[in-house]
C-alpha cells in the first residue's frame, strides 16, 4: 500500500483570484494481477464552482484507477477522473502504476 499528497497552488496571468488543490492518492495491489488507486481531492479559494459559489468545498472522488494485468506481456486499465480544476491538468503520470506493480 502506498500513500501520498500533493498541494498545488494557481493563479491567472490577469490578476485573477489564487486557488489551490490537494489531492490524495491510495495505492493498493489487491492481488497479484489487481491493482487500485483512489484520489480524493479538495478544491479551495474564491472561485471554485462557479462566481456565485463562494462556499468552501467539500473533498471528492478526484479520480479512480484499475490495473489488471493477467500476463506480463498484457495490462488492461480502466481510469476515472472528475476534473474541477486547471491545477488537475498539468500532473504528469496520472494512470502510471509503475510505483505499485514490482
């Protein structure tokens, strides 16, 4: 099992108002050809959801993978993400389970 957060923060060229994401990551390999990985992320400053939404918000299922791989020469992935976020676009390896497959 593994375990990681990350922070990241933003803000627009125009003066626009700072925001910030943080998303946590279980890793888990269920079994030996089965592997998971669950993201909860929460958003937070002005103006996440919308101008008129200027509530705090709430953690949510920021993504969700399964890797199967039943050989070693064929890997079967299923990925889910719910994007709220420009600061979701730029993180490199999303879907890389790399660090949980030995």
């Amino acid at each position: 099992m593994q375990i990681t957060s990350e922070i990241s923060f933003g803000t627009s060229f125009n003066g626009g108002p700072a925001q910030g994401l943080q998303v946590t990551r279980l890793s888990y390999q269920l079994a030996d050809p089965l592997a998971v990985r669950v993201s909860i992320g929460n958003t937070f400053g002005s103006n996440f959801g919308g101008p008129s939404n200027h509530k705090s918000a709430s953690p949510f299922l920021e993504g969700l993978d399964l890797s199967y791989r039943p050989f070693n020469s064929m890997l079967i992935q299923v990925h889910y993400q719910d994007i709220r976020s420009p600061l979701q676009y730029s993180r490199p390896g999303y879907g890389d389970f790399s660090s949980v497959w030995r």
